[in-house]
C-alpha cells in the first residue's frame, strides 16, 4: 500500500534473547549448556592456581629457597 507504516516488529535480538517483559510469561533459557561449561572452566581454573600455590609452597619447604621453586615451576604452563 502507497503511504502505510511499515509494520512495527522486534529485532532478532529482541525477539531471541531479550528476557520476557511480563515475569509470568512463558520463556525459554538458551544458555544451559553454555552455563555449566562456563561453571566448569572456572572451577577448573580455580582449583589449578589452588594447586600451583600447594606445589609452590611444597616445594619451598623442600628447598628451603623461595626463588629455586619458581625456576622449577616456570615451564608448567
């Protein structure tokens, strides 16, 4: 039609990823699978550094020294 409005609609992301606008309206979560990897990794990141603390600090108790155990440390990556 000559001289209508175009329709009003929402953008992709609005549509998609945008949370509901009524609390009590039906909606559907996507970010499960990426959740709990998200979870997963930094737990996982935390317990290494809680790990290379515990090693770092064996290993000075064994050398009595506080720079020998970061020359032994420094290839892990």
């Amino acid at each position: 039609r000559a001289g209508a409005a175009p329709p009003q609609g929402l953008g992709l992301a609005q549509r998609f990823i945008a949370p509901p606008a009524n609390p009590n309206e039906l909606a559907i979560k996507w970010d499960g699978e990426w959740q709990i990897t998200y979870e997963t990794f930094r737990d996982m990141g935390l317990a290494y550094a809680v790990g290379l603390v515990l090693i770092y600090l064996l290993v000075v108790a064994q050398f009595g020294s506080y720079a020998v155990p970061l020359i032994i440390m420094a290839p892990i990556p």
